[in-house]
C-alpha cells in the first residue's frame, strides 16, 4: 500500500530534479505509447514479484475529453481540488491560487452542472507554469482556450457558458476521484488528444525507456509505410495468423 504524503514533502516533489527530468521526457512521447508500454509490463512475469510489484497506469473515463487540441503532451504533478458543494467555483480558485509550476489541477466537481473554470484561470494557470487543469465536470470559454494550449491543455467531462457561485469552501491536496480513477496528490498525470493516464512516478519511470522504444519503433514503421513499404511486411503477421489458427502461443511483434 502506499504511504500517505505530506503536503510540504509533494511541493517539494513537483520541484525536484528527478521529477522535472521525467516530465521533460513524457512530453515528448503519447499516452498511447505508454499504454503500450504498460500492457507490456503487466504481461511480464519477471515484474509479478512482492519485491517489484508494478503499479499500472490508471486511464481515465473516454468523457473527459481536451477542449485544447494540439500535439503537446500534457505531463505534470497532480494537485487535486475538491468541491464540496456542486456549482461552486471557490475551491478552485483557492487551489489556484497555491498551484506551481508542473502543477496538473485535478478537479472534482461534486457532479456540478455550472462551469467551475475558463479562460481567465487557464490564463493565470499559463502564468503560474501549471502543465494542464482536469475537471470532471464542466468548463467553458472554449473558443480561448486554445490561446494557451502550448502550455496549459484543458480537458473537461462536458461545457457550459453558466458559471457557478463562489460561496463555499472546498479542500486541496486529498485524495479524489476524477475520471472515475482514484487519484493522490502527488500522481503523475500524462494526457494528450486520446486520453489521460494518471500513476505515481515509479510506475512511469519504469515504462519509460519502453514507452521510448515503442515511439520510436512506430515512427520508424510510419515513414518506411509513408515511402511504399507495406505494413504487414514489418511484422510477423503472417506465422502470427498461422499460429493463432493452429491454437498455438504467439505474439504480434514488429521486425
């Protein structure tokens, strides 16, 4: 089980080194690399050990969608914000007000119908270095936040233009759901136009170089295809199909 996390050692976990230099190198891969990555992992029998347990990534649910299209990954530490009363913005603009540079806003809603965020703490968030704000509920402002998607990605479960109230207190920094994942301050939060993945940072130091090769493999594949070789030459499809019609063991791999 993990062990609870104080709030001043996660402050100073979103700052460290370590953690700056593997967001840096998730930016530059895509959820689904590292998706690939982590069905790999959880299919290897040299990781189910008590000593090397691995984590696997949680996805969040297909209706929190990006209102911030582009090609840059979203990648940061998560601080959560919780509302305690539906249609009340207060907790987020509280928890804004405490977000630092590699923050990913985490939002849970309470199942709030009214807008809880838009362009004006998307903008502040830019300013703040915050990598991305995650609500599950509503956003609005959808035709500006593209302005900021170099560096704030926005993604929502659904938008209004009816903003909520600011009368009641909410809490930062606890564990939540959102997306239906459960998710701890501290996690590391990966999204990008398919989806969001969220794990703590063990999980994604150890898919990693995987996550790498993959991308790499398939831009490799994707130029050769793009210059008139054929896909199925580039893998083992054919004694694949062969094998699974014969009831035998096999794997779909890349040459």
């Amino acid at each position: 089980s993990r062990l609870p996390i104080s709030w001043q050692s996660l402050r100073c976990l979103s700052h460290s080194a370590k953690v700056v230099n593997t967001l840096s190198l998730l930016r530059q891969l895509d959820t689904a690399s590292l998706c690939d990555a982590d069905k790999s992992m959880q299919a290897s029998d040299t990781q189910n050990t008590e000593t090397n347990k691995y984590q696997p990534l949680q996805l969040m649910d297909q209706d929190i969608r990006p209102l911030t299209l582009g090609r840059q990954t979203m990648a940061g530490v998560a601080r959560t914000i919780e509302c305690k009363v539906p249609n009340d913005f207060l907790p987020v603009l509280d928890g804004l007000s405490r977000a630092q540079t590699n923050d990913v806003l985490i939002i849970n809603t309470n199942n709030s119908h009214r807008a809880v965020a838009g362009e004006l703490f998307c903008a502040e968030s830019a300013r703040r270095g915050v990598a991305g704000i995650v609500v599950d509920g509503p956003m609005r402002d959808t035709a500006f936040l593209s302005d900021f998607s170099d560096a704030v990605r926005c993604f929502a479960r659904s938008v209004t233009p009816y903003s909520g109230t600011t009368q009641h207190l909410g809490e930062d920094q606890v564990p939540l759901s959102c997306g239906s994942v459960t998710i701890q301050p501290g996690d590391i939060v990966v999204g990008d136009n398919d989806g969001i993945v969220v794990a703590p940072l063990e999980t994604f130091e150890a898919i990693l170089p995987l996550a790498q090769s993959i991308k790499s493999a398939e831009e490799r594949i994707r130029g050769a295809v793009s210059n008139g070789t054929s896909l199925h030459s580039m893998t083992n499809h054919e004694d694949h199909v062969k094998s699974i019609a014969n009831g035998e063991p096999s794997s779909l791999k890349f040459l």
